[in-house]
C-alpha cells in the first residue's frame, strides 16, 4: 500500500514541480493584489488584466519595436505601471471613501473593456512568444523528469520578486510608511507623508508586479487576451485563503496551492481544477479571516 | 511686535453634517506653553484636529509663521512645523518602537538627535525592537510624544498626554514638557486636568461649545479658581 503509494508520486513529481510554476504565478499576482489591498482597501479586479497587458506589451516590444525578454521584463511593468498611476489618479482614487464595492466593480469594468480591446485588437487565438536564447537550450535533468530551463527560471524569478517585495514592505523605511499608512492614513499624512501620492505608486507597484508576472507568462502560456480572466479568479481564492492583506500570507499561499494542485493531479486528478476552492470553502467556513490574515 | 508664532481666528469645523467648532480665536507666542481646558466636547480636541488639517472642513484662519494654513493639506501643515500627538497616540501594532519613533519625516532641522530622546525616555531605547501597542499605556505616551520632537516641529501640540496615566507617569511627562520647553519648542496642549496644566503652562484657554470663553495667564490661576471650577464642573 505504502509503496504503491510511493511509486504513484514518483511518477507524479513533475505534476509536483510543474504545480510549482502555478504556483510562482499564484504568488506574483496574489502578492500585487495583498499589496494594492492592503493600501488602498480596493480590490483590484483589473489584476488579470493588467497580467495580460504584460505580456502584450512585451509581445509588442519585440515584434513592434525589436526589444527583446530581458528589457521587456523591466519595461514592460514599467509601462503598465504608469498606465495604473493613470487608472489611480483619475478613477480609483475618488472611491475610497465609499463601500468595497464600489471599487470591485469599477476594476471589474475595468478589466472587461481593457479584454475587449485587447481582443479586437488582437483576435482572441493567441500569440506565440518564444523564450529568450539564454534559457531555451535543453531541458534541466532533475534526476526524476526533464524541466525546460525557462520553467525553472520562472520560479527562482517569482521567489526572488516576492522576497523582494517582502523585504521592501517589512524591513525598509518606504515599508514602515506603508505599513502605518495601512493602519492610520490620516495620521501618516498628518505627519508630513504625501499619502495620496504613496497610494498612487503602491497601486501602480501592484500594477506592475501583474505585467511582471505577464511577461513571466507570456513564453509558457500564448499571449492572449483572456489568459489574464482565466488565472485570476483562481488567485483570488489564492488570496482569499492566504488571508486579504497579508504579504508573506499570499506568496507563501500562493507556492503551497500550486504544489497542492499539482500532488492532486497525481493522485486524483478530477479534482485537480477544484481542490483550491474546495479549499477556499474550508478555510473561509474555519477561519473566515484567511489562514495569514488577522481577524 | 512680532506676529505670534500661531494665529487661529474665528476657526469653525465640520465633521461630515456636525458643526463642532463655532469660531475659535487663539494665539500662540515662540516658546510658549499654552492649554485649552475644557469639558469633554467643549471642541478642545477639534481644535488640534482642525489646525493639523485632519477634519472635513474648516474655515476661518490658521496663520502659523506667517503663513496662512487654512486650504492646506495635512502633510503640507506637518512640513511648515506643526506636530500633533493624538489622543488615540496613534501608536501603529504593525511597527516596532524604533519604526514608530522614525516614522515622522524630519521636517527641517532643530528637532532632538535620536540619542537626547533616549537619554529623555531610556524605556524606548530597551524596547526598541517590542510592537508599538505593546508598550504599556505610560511608555506608549511617551513614544507618541518622543515621535514628535526629532521632527523639527516647532509647535507641537500635545491631546491630553496624561489621560488615564499613573500619577509618577503624569509627573514624568510634565518633567518632560518642561524639559523641551527649555529648549525651546512650543507647546499647545489639551488637558482636562487643570492641576497639570497649571504646573507646565503659561497660558490657558477655556472652551465651551466650540467657542473659546475665557483666558487666564497662569500667574492669575489661584485668582481665577472659582471660575474655572465653574467652566470646568469639577
């Protein structure tokens, strides 16, 4: 029995493995979504649009302009990035005053019309975009499968973006404003801080980690308009059950989800697309708060 | 003779529908340490809020340095030298005492080095690394206090600083009044508590609906007493 059920996760590691790029994906964009959340108190539901546009922007980098993965990954969060100190200032910052709702359902429009036009724009069948040279070479052996060096690249990128937010939010001065403004804005400001203008780079900040993780996706996945929808609602049950606002919560929620799916593909893989909201449903009935969140 | 270092005149304040301040007139001169006394939801309270720009809307004037305040934002008022010490203190749980202390931007240069503030508060130096809301009530006083000296502050206005303290606390923080008002800072400061006042103010004004009523230099107190009782319903 043991050993049958050893062999069947031998056979399984590489789903264990590939769940872990999920997983670095789960983490980048639940982390932006914890840091616009934590901030601003909005939900960002514009996120998987702003993932797609990353990876558009770098796909037209390169057959628009020339520019190639390794600049686009700075350019192109860049980009979306300031399109998100747009979106602030004119539309998301006149709705913290009101209701959560308000906000969901502006970012909701939000990230419909910016699908459709990508869709109009760009039809919806998807664009190729293949990885750079350096990582393309053979397959990484790992002794129990072959992984493509850019998968693995993919993780170690993820890990050392989500270290390095949380570095930033919990050991730096820039941090400690963050972390005050989130619990007293009025105080924060009152003390000298610009506020309003912390607000709008922190969600241009989350903004950009999405187009990073685009631009991650977009050699793994094609580059097209609904690969941004399809993610997002799993990661917002990735958020969900991390607990909304906890930093450290969302990454380490969001790599411990990818590897869960992927052990469920190997031994019950019917399941493989649901255990996360299964999940969700348990941790929100056991702790409403998340399972990183404070009450 | 020069201006005075603040000038409120004829300030009123809304919360949202609420009119919490019907025209307030209070001076404030370099170096000075002045109290509003008053009974709870006299406007005491409000008034720091509305200088510091922190309520929904104010009219009147606020001229601090020269400088007229009243269409300006909070952070800007911080900038031109003004510190507020909450009632709340205002201490964040998600900061340790050192980021509480350092989280105030220096806003230009005459404020404590971080050494004179732990020679003045030695708690702070021993806890540096605890939560802020884990300090006990006195040593979370003093944090919120201490935050506002390295700033460069020159008029600080502290909101009941001994409420709810222990005697030999309240006795620490008005050893601590007097100390930076040596150096020069001027205070403005709430109390309830008028035998307090008395030991650390110049100056006191007493408020009532919004509106301040009265003014007693704190040479004239003992003279004043039968009033102020009165004002004050103790």
């Amino acid at each position: 029995m043991i050993e049958d059920l050893i062999f069947q996760l031998e056979l399984g590691l590489p789903q264990v493995v590939l769940g872990l790029v999920n997983g670095a994906f789960y983490a980048l964009l639940s982390l932006g979504l914890a840091v616009i959340f934590g901030m601003l108190n909005v939900i960002n539901f514009a996120h998987g649009a702003q993932f797609m546009v990353g990876a558009f922007v770098a796909w037209m980098l390169l057959n628009w302009v020339g520019i190639g993965y390794w600049p686009a990954l700075i350019l192109a969060p860049l980009i979306v990035g300031a399109f998100g100190v747009v979106l602030e200032r004119t539309m998301i910052s006149r709705l913290y005053k009101l209701d959560h709702l308000y906000g969901l359902l502006l970012t909701f429009g939000l990230a419909l019309i910016i699908e459709g036009l990508f869709r109009n724009g760009f039809g919806s069948s998807g664009l190729p975009y293949a990885p750079p040279e350096l990582l393309s070479g053979p397959p990484v052996d790992l002794g129990f499968m072959f992984l493509p060096k850019y998968r693995l690249w993919v993780v170690a990128a993820a890990v050392v973006m989500s270290l390095a937010t949380w570095i930033i939010i919990e050991k730096t001065r820039l941090g400690a404003y963050l972390r005050a403004a989130t619990e007293n804005a009025a105080l924060v400001q009152a003390f000298g801080v610009n506020v309003p203008r912390m607000m709008t780079l922190t969600y241009a900040a989350g903004v950009a980690l999405a187009a990073f993780a685009g631009v991650l996706a977009a050699p793994i996945y094609s580059v097209n308009p609904q690969m941004g929808s399809s993610l997002i609602i799993t990661v917002f049950a990735v958020v969900v059950i991390g607990g909304m606002g906890s930093i450290l919560g969302s990454v380490l929620t969001g790599f411990g989800l990818g590897l869960v799916e992927g052990l469920t593909k190997v031994f019950y893989p019917e399941a493989s697309s649901t255990v996360i909201f299964v999940i969700m449903a348990i941790v929100l009935l056991a702790r409403p708060a998340g399972l990183f969140g404070r009450a | 003779m020069a201006e005075p270092l603040l000038k409120v005149e004829g300030l009123q304040a809304w919360y949202g529908e609420s009119h919490v301040l019907h025209g307030v007139d209070i001076e404030v001169r370099e170096g000075e340490v002045v109290t509003l006394l008053g009974r709870n939801g006299a406007g005491k309270t409000s008034t720091l809020r509305s200088i510091m720009g922190l309520v929904g809307r104010r009219s009147g004037s606020v001229r601090f340095d020269e400088q007229e305040l009243i269409g300006t934002r909070s952070d800007r008022i911080a900038r031109a030298g003004i510190a507020l010490c909450p009632e709340e203190r205002g201490i964040f749980a998600s900061l340790d005492v050192t980021e509480n202390l350092l989280l105030p931007p220096v806003v230009r240069p005459g404020g404590l080095s971080l050494d004179e503030i732990y020679t003045l508060f030695p708690n702070l130096k021993e806890r540096a690394r605890s939560p802020g809301t884990r300090l006990s009530g006195g040593e979370q006083q003093m944090l919120a206090i201490a935050r506002i000296l390295r700033t460069g502050a020159r008029l600080l206005m502290l909101d009941e600083p001994t409420e709810g303290l222990a005697p030999v606390i309240v006795q620490q923080i008005g050893r601590t009044i007097r100390e930076i008002k040596q150096r020069g800072f001027t205070i403005l400061l709430v109390e309830q508590n008028f035998r307090f006042a008395q030991t650390v103010a110049d100056r006191h004004y007493v408020m009532e609906h919004g509106r301040v009523v009265d003014a007693v230099a704190n040479a004239e107190m003992a003279g004043a007493m039968e009033r102020l009782h009165e004002y004050l319903g103790v």
